[in-house]
C-alpha cells in the first residue's frame, strides 16, 4: 500500500469505530436514564423495558441480511443510509412524547445499527491490508469494550445535569460528522455476483437470533419470565436447527456458514463465543457486586468500573507489541488464562479488600480482556479471502451480538443458581453469590481457551509477523 493508502485505511478504520461507539454506547446508556424517561412518558420504569428489547431485537433480525445488501447496493451506499437512519432515529427518540413513538423509534435504530456496523467492519476489511489488519482491529475492537463501562455513569450524568433527552441529541453531531466523512473516505464497494437474496434462510435465521435474544432476556428475571424465556430459547433452537439445514441445500444461504471451514475463524465462533460470553458478563456483575455486595453508592461503584476502562485503554498501545512477539496462539492461551485469574480473583474480593488492590485487579482485567478481544477479532479475519469476506462477516457480527446478550445472560443465570443452591438461607443476593457467579464465568472463559491448543503456532503469522520474527532472526545460522 502506498503511504496514502495506508493513511486512509486508517481514517476509515477511525471513522467506523466512531459509529461504532454511537451505537454501542446508544445501547447501554439510557439503562439509567430508564426512570426519568418513564416518569416523563406516565409509565412505570419496568414498562420502558420494551424499548430496549425492542432495540437488542430489531438488531438481530436484520443482521443476517446486512453483507447481502453491503454486495448489492455497494458498502459506502448501505453504510451512509445506516448513519443517516441512525441519526434520524436518535432525533426521534429525543422528541418522542409517549412510549410507543419512543419504542418505534429505537426499533428504526435498530435497523440502522444492524446494518451500520457489520457493514462498517465489511468497509475496514476490504480496505486494509493485511499487513495493517491488526491495528484496524484494535482500533473498531475499543467501542465494544469501552462503550459497557462508560454508558451507565455516562447516562446518570446526563440524566442528573441534563435531561434524558441529551443521550440521543448527542448523537446528530457525531452522525452528521460521519455521514459526511463516509462520502468522502469510503469507496462504494459493490460485489460482482447478485446472488438472489435467501428468503427462507433470512427468516429462520432472523426467528432464531430473535428468539434466541429475547428468551436469554427474560431468563435473568423473574422465575414467570424465566419459565416463558425457556420456551422461546427451545423455539429459537429448533428454528436454528431448521436454518442449518436449509443452508445444507442453497447455493448461497444466509448467513453464509462457509468461513466455518477455515480453522481460524471457526475457533472464534466457537471457543471466542464462550470466552466473548463470559468477558460480557463482567460490565453486567461488577456493578451490582460493588453495590449489593460490598454496599457502595452508584457513583463510587461507577469509579471502581471506570479502572476496566483505564485497562482497556492502557493495553490498545501494546497490542501490537504482544501479538508480534508471542504469536496468536500463545497471545490467546496465555493472556486468556491470565483473564480468568482476574476473574477467580474477583471471587475473593470482600469490603475488605483495600482500595488499591480492587484497583490493580480490575485494571489488569481491563487489560486482559482488551488484549483478548483484539486477538480474537483479528485472527477471524487473516485466512479468508476478500470474495468470502462480507458472508464470513456477517456470521461474525451474528455470533457478536448474540454473546453480548448471552454474557449477561449468563451472569444472571448464575447469580439465581448460587441463589437456588449456595445461600438458601437468605431471600437476596449477598456476596457470596457474587463469588460464586465469578468462579462460574471463570469455568466457562476457560471452555472457551480449548480451540486455542489445536491453532497451528504459526496461525495468523502473515497479520502477526511473529513467524517473520523467528525466519529472520534464524536466516544467519544456515
């Protein structure tokens, strides 16, 4: 790549990772806005649920079709119309005067953001070589990570000092910025091939994902809900057991379950799910252990939160430096078990505990998670070729989102098992089930470090560049 090349890709792996933020934090940050808006609409806190739903829904359903529309209208097209619509919606939702505008609104961003990010990440790696694939995946990997931690504190603020009506205003600066910068940055990619577009697999896999969100959302509450959510995550199952086989018999399913062949992505879909899963959890039990557990206010639990910030944000510069000097596989192997320590660690952690060893624990747990999140992210990506890339992308975002869903799922499932089993002499949760919860997140991070034994040592060494290390470096000797 030529040196403006290069400094383009990474205006755009900017740009992306900007919209990335928008949404993700659009998706967390009304979470303590909830009781203003209600009071606002004349609806009980409980009721505004459904906007969120609403959202977390609409995402999963039109995800599957986004690398079908980014290959038939081109990636700069669908891209842009996502921001735009994203923006639009955010203006509707600050404006909203009732619950029902609200929730038709958030369901209009949904649709934006299912096609906004899978195609945003569609832009990045069809435009960044190899050679650079590792920092464009650091850089859109940041707003994942980031967005969980800082969207609570961030929305309590607004909502104190501001009104809840900023939380959505603030995103028609950041929209209009993008929409112009992706006129101007990214070229509108459009694939030779026109594939018809897979009705049936649309439709099976859009009831699955749905049905899959929505049922581990009402699995972490009440015992009415979690009975109800079981039914449609057992119905979800059967409709992703009927995608499966329809996509046995299409030439060009949706999703497109080929990149599953290549043995580096298919180990992010699968031990990468499980490890992705329990990192999800952590933004989503930290708080409430902070607050129930150890009887802290919001704000001082937010503060102790925002030290997974500062190791996220503190780890972005060395990743590089690690995947080049140890390689993936033992990036993945080594920096993962150092993850689940942080985790087993927080299951020790009491009122006791002196301030500064809290610190350096969830510091180093940021850290970890934002080394693991990179490496997995990136090596998805370094064997498939760029006609593949837009099927194996959409599977990607498909399978990201339904862990972000699942890791709090799954925090909540274990909160009520150690509820059920471990402290029955109590009727609310304590501390203890708070260790325990971590100690079962840790299991399942560990499940998900398997796949990673069976990656070749020399597994994404072309991104890497750790093979080259060693070839260089024995040259001389012979």
């Amino acid at each position: 790549m030529t040196l403006s090349d290069a400094r383009k890709s990474n205006w755009i792996a900017y740009l992306v990772a900007g919209a990335f933020f928008m949404e993700n934090l659009d998706g967390t940050v009304i979470a303590t806005a909830l009781p203003q808006m209600a009071h606002s609409f004349g609806v009980s806190a409980v009721d505004m649920n459904v906007g969120m739903s609403a959202y977390m829904l609409t995402l999963a359903i039109f995800i599957p079709a986004s690398g079908w529309v980014a290959d038939r209208f081109g990636a700069r097209t669908v891209f842009a119309t996502a921001v735009a619509i994203f923006t639009l919606a955010s203006l509707l939702c600050a404006i909203s005067e009732g619950l029902v505008s609200f929730t038709l609104a958030r369901i209009l961003q949904g649709a934006a953001g299912a096609m906004m990010v899978p195609v945003g990440r569609l832009v990045v790696l069809r435009n960044t070589s190899k050679a650079e694939l590792m920092r464009a995946i650091a850089t859109l990997t940041w707003p994942a990570l980031s967005a969980p931690i800082l969207g609570p504190p961030l929305g309590g603020f607004i909502t104190t000092y501001a009104s809840w009506h900023w939380i959505f205003l603030l995103n028609l600066p950041l929209g209009i910025a993008a929409l112009a910068l992706s006129f101007w940055l990214i070229p509108n990619d459009r694939s030779l091939m026109r594939p018809t577009f897979d009705w049936i697999g649309f439709v099976l896999t859009s009831l699955a994902c749905a049905g899959l969100m929505y049922g581990l959302d009402l699995v972490g509450q009440t015992e009415t809900k979690w009975l109800v959510g079981a039914g449609i995550l057992a119905a979800s199952v059967v409709f992703g057991w009927a995608a499966l086989r329809h996509s046995r018999h299409h030439a060009h399913p949706m999703p497109d379950l080929w990149g599953l062949s290549v043995q580096t992505f298919a180990v992010t879909m699968r031990g990468g799910s499980l490890f992705r899963t329990a990192v999800s959890a952590v933004p989503f039990l930290l708080p409430l252990m902070l607050q129930i557990g150890f009887g802290l206010d919001p704000f001082q639990a937010g503060l102790y939160v925002l030290a997974l910030f500062a190791g996220n944000l503190g780890m972005k510069p060395g990743t590089s430096w690690v995947l080049r000097t140890f390689g993936f596989r033992t990036t993945l192997i080594g920096n993962g078990i150092f993850f689940i320590l942080t985790m087993f660690a927080c299951a020790f952690l009491t009122p006791e505990t002196p301030p500064a060893i809290l610190v350096v624990v969830f510091v180093l747990s940021g850290a970890a998670r934002s080394m693991q999140y990179t490496a997995i992210n990136t090596i998805a990506f370094v064997d498939i070729p760029q006609e593949k890339m837009a099927g194996a992308n959409t599977l990607f975002s498909l399978v990201q989102q339904i862990t972000f869903g699942l890791g709090i799922a799954l925090g909540a499932i274990a909160l009520r098992l150690s509820d059920m089993f471990a402290t029955t002499e109590t009727a609310t949760l304590t501390l203890s089930d708070f260790h325990t919860a971590f100690l079962i997140i840790g299991g399942v991070a560990i499940l998900g470090l398997v796949d990673s034994f069976a990656l070749p040592h020399d597994a994404g060494a072309i991104v890497s560049k750790h093979r080259r290390r060693e070839s260089a470096t024995a040259a001389p000797r012979s």
